[in-house]
C-alpha cells in the first residue's frame, strides 16, 4: 500500500473579473488565465497539478465555484488571481464559505509594459495592480488565512513559492480524515507528550484513538513464518547485516523476532487504514523485544510516529513527510539527545533509543542487535547510522491549554567530531541557527518539545504556510533570531490570540 499516491490532487485556479469590461476583454481573461494556469501545472517545481478552473465574473458565479471545491475532495487549495478590476464584495459570500486554504497570485500577465504600444484599452484589460489589492483588502477585511505571492508567473523564485505552499496544502489535505494508533498511552509523568486530542482534532482535522498493546501482539503472533522468512531476506538485500543476525548466525531468532513485530504492526496499520502510530516502552506486554527496526522502517514507508505516546509528534511526522515527499532528503522522529560544549564549537547530537528513520541514513544502514536497559524486553535488533552533512529544519507542535504553537528551528547538519563506535544507535549531529546559546534559550522558551521532528527534505517555509492554513501560532528560530526578538514575540502572540479567540467567539 502507497502512503503518498496523490496522484488525484489539483488546485484550482481562478480568476477574478467583471462584466463591465464586455466579451472580448473576458475571452481574452480566459485565455491569459489558462496559459498561466498551464505554465504554473509544467513548473517542475509544483508538485500539485493546478488545473484552471473559471473568471468569477458575479457573486452567484464566485460561490458556485467555491461551494464546488468545498465539496470536490480531489481539490485540495485554490489558487486566486484577479486580472482586472473584480470588486470585491461579489466574494464576500463566496470566502465567508470556502473551506480549502488558498494562494494570492499577485501577478500580470505581461511582464513588460509595451512603452509605445499602451492605450486604454490595454490599460482595462491588465488591471491586477489594483484588482489584487481590492481583493487584498477584502481578505484583510475578513481576516481570511492566506498566503499572497508576488512578481511574474514565469519567474522560477515565483513558481518555488507556489510549490512551497502547495506542498503544505497537500500536508494540511492529509491530515483531514488522517488516523492515528496509540498502542498505551504515553509515558508515566511525561507533560510534553500528552494534550488535547478532541482540541486536535477540531483543529487539525486528524483523529488518535487508543489501543490495547493486546491489539497489536495478536497480529504479531499472527504473522507467518513465510513472511518473515521473506522479510528477513530484504533485511540481508537492504543493510549491512552483522554476521550474527544473518541466517544460521546465532542471533538469527532475534533478526526473526524483529521481522515478526514488522509484519504485525503492518497489518494492524494496513488494516485499520492509519498513517502513523505510537508506542511506549512502559506498554508492552506480550511483545519480546521493543519496536526498534520495524518502527524505522515503517516511517520510512511514509507513516507517521512518536515515541513514549508522543501523538502530535506522530501526526507532525506524517504531515512533514508528505509536505517533502518527492525532495532530495529524508524526515524522521527524533530527540535532542546530548550536547557538544566546546566553546570552539557548540553542537547538538540527536538520536533516540531506537527509533530513527532510515530515510535519514548517510549510505547504507548497518543492522545490529545490542542491549537496551529500559524496557524490559530482549535485546533489540535495530539500524545504526549516520546522517549526511547539509541544512535542516526541526519542528515541534505544542499544547499550550488554549491553542497549538508550531515551533521551527533551522539547523546545519555537521559530521559528527569523531566515529561514535560504542554508540549502537542511529544519530544526527547539528549545530542550530543562530547559534546553541540562542537556539536553545528560544526553543525552551516557546516549549518546544524533546521530540522534534527532523527534515532535510523541506524547509521553515512549507511549516510557515501549514501553520497559516491551520490558524495556529508559529515561531520561527533561525540566523536572525535573537533572546530579546523570540520573547516580544512571545509576549505579542499570547495577546495576538487572546485578542483572536475573543473576536472570534463575538463573531
């Protein structure tokens, strides 16, 4: 089963217009408007096909094509364009209704003024100089969550910011319907990784719902010796297997065991149709081993996880994957682990106990199976690696009581100092923008979580469209950031939706 077959998504362009300016002028709206839309569908770039819809030339017409994409699942945004003159109160109706997130194109057709040629005529026709700012005013008016892109529709930076937020559209359609499994409940005591889930919800538009350890052992003793046999020859096909998991090796059953927790877990997600799922290492009855190869693979696969019940760091997992799905690089659950304090240099090591993406991996992953002293269980077998050197990001979803704050931090990934041979698990080293002092200070600050999620397949601005589409606060730690900057805008946030949830609620 595909967890990324979005082969059947579009967002719909449309263009604002009028009746005043007669059918000649609308016929050649239409025709402009097309090849925009067919240019921006080629761009290599957008990931989404965008797909022209209509010129909203009245209200009756602006709502109809809106209560169409409400209603249309395979449209998942709307990409708005007002070519000439579109007064706005013809949308008011319409974008009181519309439930899809939406992109402000503030373009022209032309990029060049024909100097000699320009008359009245041509003035009428390219009016999206003042046509998109009436339309601006109407959503700053409403208070509508938008994204506005500016400069020529053939421009390539244009273009990249468009597939940036498309790319967060097709996260934010993921999430609408998403399931997730909590196999236990998170760990005893822990504050971060609980919350809200019916605020989550309402929110986000995913469900979590909670299960029995006994749910999942039942499909893992289920599993047949046929498909762990198959599964044990991957792993040997796949990673660099130490000789005492491999076949005849005399840790080979616990190689076995592993396959087996995989096989399980998969069946019980294909089956029940989730995209991610959490453990915990205090919950495990009945499983011999904690869930260490089998979650790394399955994330990379696509699904989503958190450990120690960590759910929003599952659902923020599945929706970063899908947000990078199709870009160099990988995505993974991750933990900030220890610290390196040279004062030459200050460095972050992240890892976990086990569960590290393979999507991450700097070439091929060694299997091993070493002790693990927490849990309880048998030894686990799992993948050891290291993570390529380049830029990053690392994000966090909080429960403040009141609302979600989604929390950034842009990193550079770094080799690690010196090889890490007694450390018998997969890592990551960085050095966090703008510095550890300041990274730190601020991600603390905004309680952040010990679990971000990591990728170096996307970028702060795909989680700063997200964070619009949702209406949630964002907070963003990266080379300008300051101590001072990060708590005004702390401060200016919690008033800003105080200030929101009131006028929200008065209507």
């Amino acid at each position: 089963m595909s967890l990324f077959d979005f082969s059947h998504q579009e967002i719909w362009f449309v263009t604002g217009s009028q009746h005043l300016y007669g059918p000649e002028a609308l016929k050649q709206v239409g025709m402009n408007s097309q090849e925009v839309a067919e240019t921006l569908n080629a761009a290599s770039s957008i990931p989404v096909a965008i797909t022209y819809k209509t010129i909203g030339e009245t209200p009756a017409e602006i709502r109809g094509i809106i209560n169409d994409a409400n209603h249309d699942t395979n449209c998942i945004g709307l990409i708005f364009w007002c070519h000439t003159f579109s007064p706005a109160k013809m949308w008011i109706l319409g974008l009181k209704n519309l439930n899809k997130p939406f992109l402000h194109l503030h373009t022209q057709f032309n990029r060049d003024l024909p100097w000699g040629e320009i008359d009245m005529d041509y003035m009428n026709l390219h009016q999206a100089a003042h046509g998109d700012r009436e339309f601006g005013f109407i959503n700053a008016r409403m208070r509508n969550r938008r994204k506005v892109v500016v400069g020529h529709w053939q421009d390539p930076a244009v273009q990249e910011e468009i597939g940036v937020w498309s790319r967060a559209a097709r996260g934010w359609a993921d999430w609408q319907g998403a399931r997730f499994a909590r196999f236990g409940d998170n760990m005893r005591y822990v504050s971060v990784t609980d919350g809200d889930k019916v605020s989550a919800e309402a929110r986000f538009g995913y469900e979590v719902n909670g299960y029995g350890v006994g749910d999942l052992v039942e499909k893992v003793n289920a599993a047949s010796d046929a498909d762990i046999d198959a599964l044990c020859a991957i792993y040997e096909d796949q990673y660099h297997v130490v000789e005492s998991l491999r076949k005849g090796g005399d840790r080979h059953d616990s190689l076995r065991e592993g396959a087996r927790i995989e096989v399980g877990l998969r069946t019980f997600l294909e089956e029940g149709d989730y995209k991610g799922f959490t453990t915990t290492f205090e919950d495990l009855h009945g499983l011999k081993q904690l869930p260490g190869l089998a979650v790394q693979r399955l994330m990379a696969d696509g699904y989503g996880f958190g450990a120690e019940g960590d759910w929003k760091a599952c659902a923020l997992l599945r929706l970063m994957k899908v947000m990078g799905h199709g870009k160099d690089g990988g995505t993974s659950f991750m933990e900030d682990y220890t610290y390196h304090l040279d004062p030459a240099g200050n460095k972050v090591l992240g890892s976990h106990m086990l569960e590290i993406c393979e999507s991450i991996a700097d070439g091929k992953p060694s299997l091993e199976i070493h002790p693990l002293g927490i849990g309880g269980k048998e030894d686990p077998v799992r993948l050891v690696f290291n993570t390529p050197a380049g830029p990053a990001v690392n994000a966090s979803i909080v429960d403040l009581g009141n609302r979600f704050r989604l929390v950034a931090n842009e990193v550079d990934v770094v080799a690690p100092d010196e090889d890490l041979p007694k450390l018998p698990v997969a890592r990551t080293v960085w050095e966090p923008k703008p510095n550890f002092k300041t990274s730190a200070t601020a991600w603390i600050l905004a309680g952040g979580s010990h679990h971000p999620i990591f990728s170096q397949a996307m970028g702060s601005e795909e989680l700063e469209d997200l964070a619009e589409m949702a209406g949630i606060e964002y907070l963003l730690i990266d080379g300008d950031s300051s101590i001072r900057g990060i708590k005004k805008e702390l401060r200016m946030n919690e008033v800003y939706y105080y200030a929101v949830s009131g006028f929200n609620h008065a209507g």
